[in-house]
C-alpha cells in the first residue's frame, strides 16, 4: 500500500523529529489536503520557531492532457498559496518546463495569475 498514508497523517508522524530552529520543506501535489489539520501543525511548528518552505507541484502541467481528469481552477493555486504565505511559508510553484531557477528565486505565483 505505498503512497496511500495521507499526506498529513505523514506530516504529523514526523513532526516529532523536528527539532526547534530547524526547517521543513513541504512539497506537495494536491491542494485539496485537510488545512484545518494543517493548521493544527503548523502552529506546533511555529511554537518551535521551525521556518517552512512549501514546493507545489502543478499536476496538470507534467501529464498529458488526457489523462487530467479536471483541470485544476488558477484561484485554487492563488488560494493554497496565500494559505501557506499566512503561516510565513515562502511558498514556489512548479510547472513542467518552467526555469527553476526562476521559480526558486521568487516565492508566489506570478502576478498575472493572481485573481482578484
């Protein structure tokens, strides 16, 4: 059964090795992830001055496009980001083809892509 322990259930396992100070990297594929779980970590993280980074994944951009069940809405990005952003997550987002130098030199999502 590899890759079915969900993703929170994994954060809170580790979340015991953790130390104070130190830094997690989340990368993360789906956004439709319990944020009220989340939370619940994050803030035993920032208790622990523990510094996030999140890595999205943009899915629908690294496989063909008939194998993409439903596109992902922009607005759901723009959301999960600003979400991981209140938590002071410096948050990159990661689409096939991109320079990832570019990416990882600017947290956020383009400001063309922002929704009002």
């Amino acid at each position: 059964k590899m890759g079915r322990t969900p993703y929170l259930d994994l954060l809170r396992r580790g979340s015991r090795f953790v130390a104070e100070g130190s830094a997690v990297l989340l990368l993360l594929n789906r956004f439709d992830f319990d944020r009220e779980g989340f939370t619940e970590i994050a803030s035993i993280w920032s208790r622990r001055g523990v510094q996030g980074i999140a890595v999205l994944m943009d899915d629908d951009t690294f496989v063909a496009i008939e194998q993409v069940r439903r596109r992902r809405e922009p607005a759901a990005m723009v959301e999960i980001v600003q979400f991981l952003e209140a938590f002071g997550y410096a948050t990159f987002l990661v689409r096939a083809g991109e320079d990832l130098e570019k990416v990882f030199a600017a947290p956020g999502i383009p400001e063309a892509e922002v929704v009002a």
